[in-house]
C-alpha cells in the first residue's frame, strides 16, 4: 500500500560529515590531520572534508581518514578501532557498503603538562 516512488541521493559530503564526526568521538583521537586532495577520487564522486577523503563507486565506500592521536593511545588499536566504528556508522546510517577503510596516523598530540 506504501508504494514509493522516486530516490533517495546521499550527497559525499555527508558522508565525509559523518565519518569526521565518528572519529572524533573516539577516545584515542585528539583531532583530524589535513590531507592533500586527491583530485583523481574528487573528479569521480569523491569528497574531501578536513582529513577525511571519501569516495563512492559502484563497488561501495572507500574512506580515508588522517588522524591525530592522543599521547599514550595504542596505535594498532585505534587505527583497528576506528575501521569498525566507521565502517558500522555508514552502513547503519545511509545503508552503502563500506569497502575499505584507511586509517593515516598522522601524528600524535603531545599530553599537556600539569603544573
């Protein structure tokens, strides 16, 4: 009875929003690293969003993200992490398969000295 017509576009930009917010929110994340763009993915339907490269085929969802890591943070483990976590929020959210996900540790914040 609820026949529906038409469709439904999900723009790359969102999708980059959604993977910058999701690896903000990961305790081991002190920030996102700016990347060069990648005008080969961009002229193809990707999308660049302070380091976060997103980039949508017939294939699925390729992500890059470069990160800032928190001093004191288990590297291998938080890259592992936020391939779960990002891979589960765009699949969940806008329902694409996620085809790989890059993780780019790019540095790691310093912790601030208490004085």
């Amino acid at each position: 009875m609820d026949e529906v017509q038409g469709r439904v576009t999900i723009a790359p930009g969102v999708l980059t929003t959604i993977v910058r917010l999701t690896a903000l929110e990961q305790r081991g994340v002190s920030g996102l690293a700016p990347a060069a763009p990648r005008v080969r993915g961009l002229l193809s339907g990707g999308a660049v969003d302070n380091g976060v490269f997103v980039q949508v085929t017939d294939q699925g969802v390729y992500v890059e993200v470069h990160v800032i890591a928190r001093s004191g943070a288990n590297l291998l483990k938080l890259g592992e992490t936020l391939q779960a976590v990002i891979t589960r929020a765009v699949e969940e959210m806008v329902g694409m398969s996620v085809r790989a996900v890059d993780v780019h540790i790019e540095d790691v914040a310093l912790a601030e000295r208490a004085e």
